[in-house]
C-alpha cells in the first residue's frame, strides 16, 4: 500500500487509530441515548469557539489560547446538553440539538467573514488537516483520550446505565443531570482536541457509521465497541490509501470508505444469518 511508503503518512494513521477508538466509545453511547447529532453539534460548537479566537488574534501564532477559547465554548455546549434531558417532555432532544448545531455553524460563518484568512478556515473547520498532523499532536491527543479513557473506564457502571437503561438508572437514584455532564463535558474535551485535526464531518463520521454498522452487525456491547474500533481504523487505512492514489482531499475520502463499509456490511450481514441460521434469518 502507498500509505506506508510516504513517511508523513504514519502520523496521521496514528491519529486514525486514537480517534477510531474513543469516538466509536462515544459512538456507542450516542446511538443508544438518541441524540445522533449531538457530536455534529459540539463539533461545530468548538469550531465556533476557534473561530471566535481567530478573530481575537489567536489563531496559529497562539494554538494554547485558541484550544482554551474552543473547549470554553465546547464545555459550555456539554452542559447545556446534560440539561436539555430534562426538557425532551416539552421538544425531542434531537431537534433542540440541531437548532444549537445551525446556530454555531450560522455564527461561525458570520464571525470568519471578519477574518482575512476566513475561507482557508471555514474549509480547515469541515475537514481538517490530517495529513499534516506531527508526532506532537499525535502526542497530545493520545495524552487527552488517555485520560478521559480513565475518566470513563472508572465510571463506566453508571455511564453505561444511563445509556441504555435510564429508567432504571432513574429508579435507582442515579443524578441522571450529573453524570450527563461528565458524559458530555468529557466527549467536547475529545471533540475540542480532534475537531482541528479531523473535521467536523469526518469527527462525526467516525462516531456514528462504526457504531451503527457494529449495532447492524454484531450483538454484545464489548463486541460491538470492538468491531466497531477495527471497522474505523480500517475505514481510515483505506480512505488514506484512495486519497494518495486518487490526489483527493483525506478528510471525504475516508468519509466514503466509511459509508462504503456501512453498504457492504449491511448487504452481507443478511447472508451471514441466513448461512448460519440454516437458510432462516436468526440474530447474530
């Protein structure tokens, strides 16, 4: 393969790898609470905050201050994500969501207007720039995933309960709103560091195709993360491979091998249950 002949590739196949594993974590938790485009929204959230530090001068010259800008506003999104819970009686959650995600994306637009470099940054926003990503970002962001792994493998009893059996965690007297929000502050942490990196497509494409195709595919939650892990690695693997060999952008073309993968796994999982089930469709 191409990948591994170009040296400036390894970098960003380890960047493959970190954000393949923690967001389909994320990914996980997501599809099961609902809230699909909760990553899109955040992603774009701490877009705006970036966007927001370019404007006051704190662009590439000041990376430290334009990531605290971007997670102040990433963290601010979390929270007010952990509360929106209590108002899905009233409106879906997904579509309070979406009305933060136009507005961050509207906002964003409208304060990179002011910006002399504002079209290089809006395209950098959606797609990022993996390909130029050093063994000192790698460095930072495993760092960051790291810790919030802990964060979540510590906590994982009461995360876990509330993803997929919230009643029961309510019934058990859970603080649904506190653990909401180390779930959603934690995540914009991982969102904040990647987003830069990734894109905010390409972010939200690593934390739902994997996990929806794992849900599609195979049963059992450790199961599911795992698989979902490898089909995201593997999705970016060969989305690197056609970028280089087809001179496209990184960020989309891992994004079609992933819905590629998605396709093939979908029209061959049907078959699978058929063989196994003796020509009877069964669960896997």
């Amino acid at each position: 393969m191409m990948i591994f002949h170009y040296s400036f590739m390894f970098p960003a196949l380890a960047v493959c790898l970190i954000l393949a594993g923690i967001h389909t974590y994320f990914g996980y938790h997501i599809v099961e609470r609902g809230v699909i485009f909760v990553d899109l929204s955040l992603s774009q959230i701490a877009a705006l905050g970036a966007s927001v530090a370019i404007l006051m001068g704190w662009g590439e010259n000041a990376p430290f201050l334009n990531f605290c800008v971007s997670l102040a506003f990433t963290l601010g999104g979390a929270v007010l994500f952990a509360f929106l819970r209590k108002s899905q009686n009233k409106a879906p959650m997904e579509a309070l969501i979406g009305i933060s995600y136009a507005g961050a994306i509207a906002i964003s637009l409208l304060v990179l207007e002011k910006s002399a470099t504002g079209t290089e940054h809006i395209k950098e926003m959606l797609v990022g720039t993996i390909l130029t990503v050093s063994w000192h970002d790698v460095l930072q962001l495993g760092a960051i995933v790291l810790a919030v792994g802990i964060i979540h493998w510590l906590a994982r009893k009461k995360l876990f309960m509330i993803s997929e059996n919230p009643e029961t965690a309510s019934q058990q007297r859970v603080r649904l709103w506190l653990w909401d929000i180390v779930f959603y502050a934690t995540f914009g942490i991982v969102v904040t560091s990647s987003v830069k990196v990734a894109g905010v497509l390409l972010i939200f494409s690593l934390l739902i195709i994997p996990a929806v195709t794992a849900m599609l595919s195979i049963s059992g939650t450790a199961r599911r993360v795992v698989f979902g892990w490898v089909f995201g690695l593997v999705g970016c693997v060969l989305g690197l491979e056609a970028s280089l060999r087809g001179d496209f952008a990184a960020g989309p073309s891992i994004i079609a091998t992933l819905l590629a993968l998605l396709l093939l796994c979908a029209g061959a999982v049907p078959f699978v249950r058929m063989i196994r089930g003796g020509g009877k469709s069964k669960q896997v």
